[in-house]
C-alpha cells in the first residue's frame, strides 16, 4: 500500500510541475511578445518641410450691393395724377416718375402772388412817404416786412408745388410700383425702389490681424454662389475701426457691372491678395490637430519618435496652411495618422 501512495504522490508531483512549467512558459511568451508590439514602430508618411513663397490670400464671404438705391415716395399728399414710368425700366436723373394733383396748391400760389403784390405796393408808397418824412422809419420797416412775408409764402408754395413732381434722384432701373392713377398717396407710401446697378460695390469684412495688409485702390477678384466666373473689383472704401463685437475690418470695393451679370443682394465669395510671403512654411491641412488651447502637429526626432509641436497657423487654402510658428525648414512633418499618435509614439515614415 505505501508503495502505492508513494506511485501516486510522484505522479501528482509531476503533473503539477509540468502544468507549473507550461503557465510560466505561456507567460513569458506573452510578455515577449507585448515587448515586441510595444516596440514595434508605427507606419506614416510625411514629408520634409521646405520653404516657399507663399501667395497670401485671404478667403472671405461678401455681399454684393447696389452703387446706389433709393426708395420712391412722395413728399406731398395728394391724388396721384400720373405715372410716368414703366415697372422695371430704366429711368434717366432728372425724370418725372409721377405727379400728384397739385389744383389746391396753384389756387394758393395765386392768392400768395396776389398778396405779394399789394405789399410790394405798400412798400413802394411807404417808401416815398419815408423820403418825404411823412410817416416814421418803424412805419416804413413794418410795409419792408410784410412784403418779405408774402414772398417768402409764395416761395413756400411754390415749392410745394415743385415736390408734386416726383423725379428720379439717379440713373438708374425701377422696380415694381404698389400705387396706381387715382390713388391717395402720402410719405408713408412706397412708390418703387430705384436702383443703379451700372456699378456694384462687394462688402465685407476681415480678421483684425490683417487690418494692416489691406489698403485702398487694392484689387481683388470674387466669384457669385454656383458661378465659375471669376469678376474684378477695387477697394475703395476701409471703416476707420474694428468692430468690437466681431473683432473684423469691414472693407467695401467696387465693380463695374455693364453688362449686368450680377445682381445687387447676392453673396459674393472674395479673394483677397495681401502681402506675398518669402521663405513661407506650408504644411498640409490633414497634418494640423486642432486642441483645446491651440493646434498642433508631429514631427519626428532623430530617434524615430513622433514628438507632438504646438504652431501658430495663419492663412488657409484648400488644401495647405500658412505656419507662423512652431515647425521650421528641414522639419520631418508626420501627415497621415496623426490622430492616432502619441507623444514619443515610435514611428516609421515614409516620405513623399
């Protein structure tokens, strides 16, 4: 029996030792092989940053506008008597758009004339009573100023006489009129919009850090939404202050517009050169990490790890970055997988 136990004890003995020997021969696999994924380098591409000249073109939304517009209303009140223009015409300066019956007016220009002519009278008569000492100075300055009275009240009407006649202020075409031959009018009404399209002006508006580059007399080019051609225009006109609220330049340039290919009150989408940067380190956008308190980009070091750089960008286009900041010429620049990446992530690139 003991000879038995001592058989069993040997065997137990064994299994254990060799089950013992298998978990820690797994074991130490396991650990060699997370040594080997740890130390395994990650597989990017990148390229070698170079300096460039760099067209530096600002981006910006605008909106088109008429070079000059004006709604048409009457300053009198009244019927209106005629209308003188075609809905969506183009009208001369000087042109009479309507007229407002004007029969109340004349009859008050009369009896103004009227009157006027009896104080220039009494003015008369008053004089050579003065001349001969017949009546005093005050006598003679009270007839003066009556007879300045009456033709100061003629003027009046005659003047409103004149507003009766509503003519156009500019050149221009007129838009749809909310009025019709017989209508009561007053200021309040709304005739028609008038507008001069010969010429358009491009409003819009810049980051404050560029407010130095942009000047006066500068040209820019600007294409309209679901358009490829691509217009001219000038700026004219710089606001004197940035806006608080936006921290923005509000810029307003001109275009001519002839032909009358665009149209006031549409979106223009604005090129505008500033100054041209030698020397310029441009890095693909895809290679740019926005963070909480920046941007940031990978580079390598010259033990193969990535090593996370924060920059200052500026000027974007399509497809690249203006880099003001934080990478230099002779820079390995990490551009794909980036968001993957840690820092000191051990990398190897493949430069394109």
């Amino acid at each position: 029996m003991k000879i038995k136990y001592i058989v069993y004890t040997i065997l137990l003995i064994g299994i254990g030792g060799f089950i013992a020997y298998r978990i820690s021969s797994n074991s130490a696999k396991s650990d060699d092989s997370k040594d080997k994924g740890k130390n395994k380098a990650m597989n990017v591409t990148g390229i070698v940053v170079k300096p460039q000249t760099f067209d530096n073109i600002l981006s910006l939304s605008g909106s088109i506008e008429p070079n000059e517009q004006v709604e048409i209303r009457s300053e009198v009140s009244g019927i209106v008597e005629g209308i003188y223009f075609s809905e969506g015409s183009t009208v001369s300066k000087g042109q009479v758009l309507f007229k407002v019956n004007d029969i109340e007016l004349k009859a008050q220009l009369t009896q103004a004339l009227t009157k006027e002519g009896l104080t220039s009278e009494n003015e008369r008569r008053a004089k050579l009573l003065l001349q001969k000492e017949a009546i005093s100075q005050e006598e003679y300055d009270v007839s003066r100023a009556d007879h300045k009275s009456a033709q100061a009240q003629s003027q009046l009407v005659k003047a409103q006489i004149s507003k009766t006649s509503v003519r156009a202020p500019f050149s221009g075409k007129i838009g749809l009129r909310s009025i019709s031959p017989g209508t009561y009018i007053t200021p309040a009404v709304l005739v028609a919009k008038l507008v001069n399209s010969s010429k358009l002006k491009i409003t819009f508006s810049i980051p404050e850090k560029y407010a130095n580059q942009v000047k006066t007399n500068s040209n820019l080019s600007f294409t309209i939404n679901n358009g490829t051609e691509k217009f001219t225009a000038k700026v004219y006109a710089i606001e004197p202050e940035v806006q608080a609220a936006t921290r923005t330049l509000q810029v307003r340039a001109i275009t001519e517009n002839s032909q009358g290919k665009l149209l006031p009150g549409t979106f223009a989408n604005v090129e505008l050169p500033l100054s041209i940067i030698k020397d310029a380190i441009i890095v693909p956008s895809e290679a740019i990490i926005p963070v909480q308190n920046g941007k940031k980009v990978f580079i390598t070091n010259n033990k193969g790890m990535a090593i996370q750089v924060m920059v200052e960008t500026a000027t974007r286009t399509d497809a690249s970055i203006l880099i003001l900041s934080g990478v230099k010429a002779g820079d390995t620049l990490i551009t794909s997988g980036v968001m993957s990446l840690k820092d000191e992530t051990l990398v190897k690139v493949i430069v394109k």
